[in-house]
C-alpha cells in the first residue's frame, strides 16, 4: 500500500516536471514566434513604407517626364520653326534677286510704253489738227507714221505688254511660294499635295541652283493626298535641294569645262506609299562620311558654310514624324539620290512633337 503511494507520488512529481517543462517550453516558442512575428511585421511596415514611397517618386517622376516630354515638343517645333525662319532668311537675297529682275524689265516696259504713248499722242494730234483745217493728204498720215515710227512700235508694245504681263505673274509666282513656304503651318498632318510642295520649294530656292544646274521635275500625276506636316516636308525638300545644288557647285568648281549639271525630283507611289527621288549629279559622299550624314552637326563643308542640322532634322522629320523612311545611294564622282518615303495611310495623328 505503501509503495503505491510512494509510486503515484513519484509519477504525479514526473508529471509535474514535464508539465514545467512544456509549459516553458511553449512559453519560449510563443515569445520566440511572438518576436519573429513581430520582426516580419516591421519589416512589412518598413516595406509597404518604402513602397508608398517609390510610388510616390514613381508619380513623381512620371508627372515630371510628362512635363519634359510636352516641354521637347515645343522646343523641336521652335527647332524647325527656327531652321525654316533660318532657310527663309539665307534665301531672303536670291528671292530679292529673283524679283528685282522682273521687276526691273517690268519697269523698262513701263517707261516704253509711257514714251510709246506720247508718239501715239502726238500722231493723232496731228491727224485731228489737219482733219479739222479740211486737209488730210496721205501723205500727211504717212508722215505722222513715220514719226511715231508707227513699225516699231506695232511689234514692241504688244511684246512689251506681254513680257510685263509674264514678269508680274512670275513676281506673283515666287511670292506666293515665299508665302507658303515661310507660313508656320499647322502642328498636325493635314491631307497634302506632295507634287505642289516640291514645285513651291523649287520656286523659292530657284536663286540657289539656277546658276549651277537644271532642275527637272517628274511629277507622277496619279499621287493621292497623304497625310504630312507641310511646313516640316518642305523643309526636308529645300534641305536636299540646296544640298544638291551644293555638291553639283563644288564639283563644277574641279572641272576646266564649266557647264551645268542636274537635279532630278521624281514622284512615284507603291501599294503604300509615296516615294520622292532626289537625284543630282555632283560629287557623291565619301564612303568615309556615308554613316554619319544624318549625324546632328555632323559636316563637311568649311566653317561658316554648314551648320550639319539639315540632314539630321530632314531624317528627324521623315523617320519619327511621319513613319517613313529616308535612304541614299551614292557613287563617287557621279552624284547621290536621295529616297523620301511617305506612308499613304497612318493608324495614329501626326504632330510635331512626336
């Protein structure tokens, strides 16, 4: 008897010990989790802490890129704005050239017409001074004739009317072109005549290769309207006119002969597209330049004479403005052409600042 009390005494004190034990040892694993648990959540705060605040760098940012991205399309437009005022203003002496020479003859057919007019006075004057004194003799008339020299000016004032009449239209011509070449336009594409763009261009910046080529123009008639930015395609055409214009004078200036070489503007158009071919026959591009010349600044020509912006801002224009394309081939010694080509059809706007 006594040993079984000795026995659950012992059992209930082992019992005990391992209730001890496990009670502690829960204890210790609650506070440990407790703490690990604890730990994590700080972490997370510390996480979701710092993510709010990217988040709020990352809006930052985004609405600060907005603001740069808005701020680079008003500076391109005020580039290329600034480029054609440029262009406008480097032509500014050949367009006075180009008018003051119509003009001039306009002037001289003015003053002859004005002393045609007193002869023609002085002929009918005479005739009615001898038609009212009752006398009138042939020969009186063939006298008052030949005084007015009646022969000459028979063939010289209708050409004389004629040549200011063709001054005056061309004046017209040129003034109109200046007009529209050097209006801003519009910042997005509108549905454009592509063939009435280069004739403009070729009018504005005749001054700048009638003295060293011809110029022909074979202007496919069938090409739709695409959408493009005017003013800008302009500019990419004067770019390479006054380009080829240049190299064919830089080549003439090697050759004993002189003469005068070629500029070639083709339009044509595919399932897609409408392609402008820019062919002159001046010196090429060296093999040295050829992957550098729509390069920003990049040029070869002397201090002064270039200022390496107008194939940049032409390949600026056609590439990222209009999705186009604008390529080159060139042999040395025999001249370059330059290929424009427009999409016929575009899935989004077109603006200056894209």
């Amino acid at each position: 008897m006594l040993k079984h009390c000795v026995d659950k005494a012992l059992e209930q004190a082992r019992l005990a010990r391992e209730a001890d034990f496990y009670k502690n040892f829960l204890e210790e694993t609650v506070e440990k989790r407790t703490a690990d648990l604890l730990a994590q959540n700080n972490r997370l705060a510390s996480e979701v802490a710092e993510r709010h605040f990217q988040e709020q760098l990352t809006v930052k940012a985004m609405v600060e890129l907005e603001k740069a991205f808005k701020e680079k399309e008003v500076l391109q437009s005020q580039l290329l704005q600034a480029h054609k005022l440029e262009s406008v203003g480097q032509l500014a002496s050949g367009i006075a050239h180009e008018i003051n020479t119509p003009t001039q003859f306009v002037s001289s057919n003015v003053s002859f017409l004005d002393d045609a007019f007193v002869d023609i006075s002085h002929c009918i004057q005479s005739l009615v001074k001898a038609a009212e004194e009752g006398r009138l003799p042939s020969g009186l008339l063939q006298e008052a004739m030949e005084e007015a020299d009646w022969e000459y000016l028979q063939e010289e004032i209708p050409k004389a009317i004629r040549q200011s009449r063709e001054g005056l239209a061309r004046v017209t011509s040129i003034v109109r072109a200046m007009k529209e070449f050097s209006h801003p336009g519009g910042q997005d594409a509108e549905q454009s005549d592509i063939n009435h763009l280069i004739q403009t261009t070729v009018t504005v910046a005749r001054n700048e290769w009638k003295y060293s080529a011809e110029v022909i123009l074979e202007l496919s008639p069938d090409l739709p309207g695409i959408p493009c930015i005017d003013g800008a395609i302009g500019q990419v055409l004067l770019n390479l006119l006054v380009n080829a214009a240049q190299t064919i004078s830089e080549k003439l200036g090697r050759t004993p002969e002189g003469g005068k070489g070629t500029i070639t503007i083709t339009t044509e158009m595919d399932d897609s597209a409408v392609l402008i071919h820019v062919a002159d026959t001046g010196c090429g591009i060296p093999e040295a330049c050829r992957a550098r010349i729509f390069e920003p600044f990049f040029t070869t020509k002397e201090v002064g004479k270039g200022t390496g912006q107008g194939l940049a801002i032409a390949y600026d224009v056609i590439i990222r403005k209009h999705g186009g394309s604008l390529t080159f081939s060139t042999v040395m010694g025999e001249g370059t052409t330059f290929t424009i080509r427009l999409p016929i059809a575009k899935g989004k706007t077109l603006s200056i600042g894209e």
